[in-house]
C-alpha cells in the first residue's frame, strides 16, 4: 500500500486523472472501477477536462459503478446512475452500452448481482478501480461486520452511512436503508486501486486505515493483502499521519 500525500484536494484529483488519462492512452479499451460521492467530483471533472481540451478519448472504456442504493428511482437526483450522469458520463464519450451500475431494485436480486460479477469478468476484469472510503472504513457499500461479502451482493446500511449520506437528502428518513454493492473479492481482484480521501473528517479513518492490520471491522484495511495500492490523500486527511 502506498501513501501520496497531496497539498490539496484540487491537486489530489489532478495526478489521479493524469494517471487513469496515460492508461487509457495506452490502452484504450481500459476497464475503469468508479465510485460515486463527494470525494471522486474533482477526479471526474479532472477526466473531463483531458477529454475536452487534450483529446483523451473514452471511445472504449468500458466502466462498472461499485455501487447503487436498493430501491432508489433511476432518475432520483440521489441515485447514483444520476450521479455518474451528471458528473462525469454526460460529459466524455463512453458509449451507453459500455456503462454499469448496479440496477437499484432488480427482479431476482441474487442472479443480478451474480451476473454483474460476471459481465466485470467478462469484460476481462477491472483494470483501475477506483475508490472513497466511508467514515466508518467502508468502500463500496462493504460496511464493518464480522464478515464481509466477496461478491456483488444486498447490503444494509450502517447507522453512520446512513446519517453521513443524509447530506444529500432533504432529510435521514429519506436516505435508502439498503444498496447493491460489489463485494470485497470483486474490487480486491482490480489489477490497480485508486483510494482517494480528502477533507479533515477522514483524517481520523486515514490514520486507522494506514496501521499495516487487517480486520472486516475496517473494511478498507484488506487493501493491504493487494499488491498494486495507492492511497492518495489531500493535506486535510493527512493531518493525524
Ligand atoms: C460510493 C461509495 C462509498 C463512498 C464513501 C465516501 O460509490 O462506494 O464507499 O466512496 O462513502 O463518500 P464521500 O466521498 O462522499 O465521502
């Protein structure tokens, strides 16, 4: 696991978008592993930017979302297929049927959720996954348990998921209580993760996260049993290192 310390948010996002733009350049038809939130915004704006003003073209990328809210309308303003939308895909040239995010209500949960494990195979598996981490060491929607899922799979939402992302809904009764998220073997099996925090908040998670231990109390910490991890921080969640 290795730790990139960034003056600043702004500066984080932009050698993590210079990174994703020189594969993609090489390797056009890069399989990209996107997380939704607020810390990824300055990533996907970075992207867009090299789209727009140095010609990176997304013609054959191909990307899989780790995660959306159970239940949750498509169109939501919430949802993260809307998120993804407005943040990064209504802006670059990754074809339609190249983009996957976990449907928010499928019919047989568990077929769907074993199916999209395997179109990420099928698709030659992921070769930059990118990631935030939750205040309580989620990534993904994998949150702190006894055990942890290695598959795509129906999660609960933690008590401090749900008031963290009660920030974005007019109120904590609105935030859905469940989500589909990738499990711990399908991001752990990206051949290079990307772990972006930034903001004083995280501060105290960063810290845990970088005491070389494992645990499912912390799910971020099995980062450390891959070979090819960046954390990258900005000045703010350093603070406690
Ligand atoms: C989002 C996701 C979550 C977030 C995490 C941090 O797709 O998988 O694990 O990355 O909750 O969220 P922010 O960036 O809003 O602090």
């Amino acid at each position: 696991m290795e730790l990139k310390k960034y003056a600043d948010y702004d500066q984080m996002s932009e050698a993590v978008a210079k990174e994703i733009a020189a594969h993609v350049r090489r390797h056009p038809r890069t399989v990209l592993g996107l997380a939704t939130g607020s810390t990824p915004i300055g990533l996907y704006r970075e992207l867009i930017r090299h789209h727009r003003e140095e010609q990176l073209d997304f013609s054959e990328v191909i990307t899989f979302n780790l995660d959306e809210y159970y239940g949750i309308q498509s169109d939501h303003p919430q949802s993260y297929h809307r998120f993804m939308q407005d943040h990064f895909f209504a802006h670059v040239n990754i074809p339609e049927q190249h983009i996957h995010i976990p449907e928010s209500q499928p019919e047989d949960v568990q077929s769907y959720c074993r199916r999209y494990d395997e179109m990420i195979e099928e698709a030659g598996g992921i070769d930059i996954q990118i990631l935030g981490i939750g205040s309580n060491g989620h990534i993904g929607f994998n949150e702190p348990a006894e055990e942890l899922q290695l598959h795509t799979h129906q999660v609960q939402l933690a008590p401090s998921t749900i008031e963290a992302n009660s920030r974005f809904f007019s109120s904590r009764d609105e935030v859905p209580r469940s989500a589909i998220t990738m499990g711990m073997r399908s991001i752990l099996k990206a051949r290079r993760i990307f772990l972006l925090a930034s903001g004083e908040g995280k501060a105290p998670i960063v810290k845990k996260l970088m005491k070389p231990a494992i645990s499912t109390r912390l799910p971020a910490s099995l980062l450390w049993l891959h070979d090819n991890v960046q954390i990258c921080v900005d000045g703010a969640a350093a603070q406690l290192l």
